[in-house]
C-alpha cells in the first residue's frame, strides 16, 4: 500500500488549521466569562483549549514527519 505523502501532509495541514480555528472559538467562549465567578462553564471550557492546543501540536508533528 503506497502512502501518497503530499495528500497526507495537505490533510494533516487543513486539520492542524481547523483545529486552531476551533481553539480560538473556544478562547472567545472564555474572555466574557472571565469576569464572572463561573467556573462550572469555564473550567471545562479552558480544559477544551488545552486539549485543543495538545491535539494542535500533535498534528503538527505528524504534519511535518511528511516532509
């Protein structure tokens, strides 16, 4: 079974950026809340975005293993 690398690595890429899109979606959850004493949505909210950071970078690491 060939690998056809360049797809793989076009793949890893649009899924590396969505991933920060969603990153970023999920920080602009957390700025409004941050003034107020919410920590039962924020907690998880922030818990998200370091997962989503965590996931980002791993991508990215296999994204460039393609090269």
């Amino acid at each position: 079974m060939d690998i056809d690398v360049v797809a793989l690595s076009a793949e890893l890429t649009a899924l590396e950026e969505y991933l920060a899109r969603a990153r970023d979606r999920v920080e602009s959850l957390i700025n409004p809340l941050r003034s107020t004493e919410r920590e039962d949505i924020i907690s998880p909210l922030y818990e998200s975005e370091r997962l989503l950071r965590s996931a980002e970078r791993a991508i990215s690491r296999a994204e460039r293993a393609t090269r």
